[in-house]
C-alpha cells in the first residue's frame, strides 16, 4: 500500500543513487521520494548542490590561473584580478588585486567534489565554477572584463570549511583633474 515513488529496499540498486541529491530537507525517518532526488549530470545538480542564498558563477582559467591544475573542487580559494594600469604621463605597470576572498570551488570544467572523482593533475581545466554571494557574483563579473582573473589556494587548516561571504573587496576609480587613481574598499 505503499506510495510507488517511495524509495523501498530491493526496489532500487543503492549503487545507483551514489551522488545523488536530495532537493528537499527529510525528517528522520521520513520516506525518501525519487522525484525528490537529482543523479549527477541531471540538470538541476548544481543548483541542488549550492548553499541558501549562495549563487554559482563560473570564470575562465588558465593552468597558471588554477596553480597548474593542482586546485581542485571543495578547495576554497581567493579570486584576483591582474590588469595592466597606465597612468596618464607615467610608466605603464601591472596590478593585481583580491576581488573576493574565501570562496569554495564547485566545479573545474565539469568535475565535482560531490563525486569521488578528481581532475587528473594532468589535465588543465578551462572553467571554473565557484560559489560566491550574490555581491560577490557582480564583482568577480565585472573585474572579468578589467583583466585576468586567477585564483589563489587557502591553506586546508584556514579554511576549514567555513566561508567570509561578507568580505568583499571591490575597486573604486578616483579621478581628480586628469589623475585617475584605482583605490581599494572593503564593504
């Protein structure tokens, strides 16, 4: 008299639902729905595997922008921008700042730490995708287009799994006359 949805032992391979997802928060001993459960590479994964309130953006990346490939999903990482300033009358010089700081890596290219699989040391991964707070989603996207972004590994022992969604660094240009200086403001 079951409900067929509910998942029964001997009715489904457990096997099967290794890295599945469950959308919905379960109360201890409450059946378990298969309409409530996302499998890897369904559509909705990411949004299933994101933190309430958190947003997940991705940024392209190089092997030195990603430390040669050696960061990898569940690392939490700083995001800086490096651009080239040239202040009018003076020497051109390159300048890399934080745009945000201690946020977790989701995914490289298409490999999440949910699964036990890694991203071969080997291979370099092009995308990454990484969960941020929703100002910090607009600052990564804006310091994309003032240069190259990179990312910066925390130690395991700083982090322990604990993110500052509330410090965020952004730029603010200053120009006074024709000086324009670039200058750094915490919110």
């Amino acid at each position: 008299a079951l409900n067929e949805s509910y998942i029964q032992e001997g009715t489904v391979q457990l096997q099967n639902l290794t890295g599945s997802v469950i959308l919905e928060h379960l109360d201890k001993g409450e059946p378990v729905i298969t309409t409530n459960l996302v499998q890897p590479g369904e559509k909705s994964i990411l949004a299933a595997l994101l933190s309430p309130g958190k947003r997940a953006i991705s940024i392209d990346v190089t092997a030195q922008s990603v430390s040669s490939g050696l960061i990898q999903p569940g690392d939490y990482v700083d995001v800086l921008v490096s651009k080239v300033v040239s202040p009018s009358g003076g020497n051109s010089y390159g300048q890399t700042t934080a745009v945000v700081s201690n946020v977790k890596v989701l995914a490289l290219d298409k490999v999440m730490n949910e699964t036990d699989q890694k991203l071969p040391t080997t291979t370099i991964p092009k995308v990454a995708t990484l969960e941020v707070g929703p100002g910090q989603a607009e600052l990564i996207s804006a310091a994309a287009k003032e240069g190259t972004l990179s990312l910066s590994l925390h130690s395991i022992s700083s982090t322990n799994g604990a993110t500052n969604e509330d410090e965020i660094t952004s730029m603010v240009t200053v120009i006074r006359g024709k000086e324009k200086t670039q200058v750094q403001v915490n919110q």
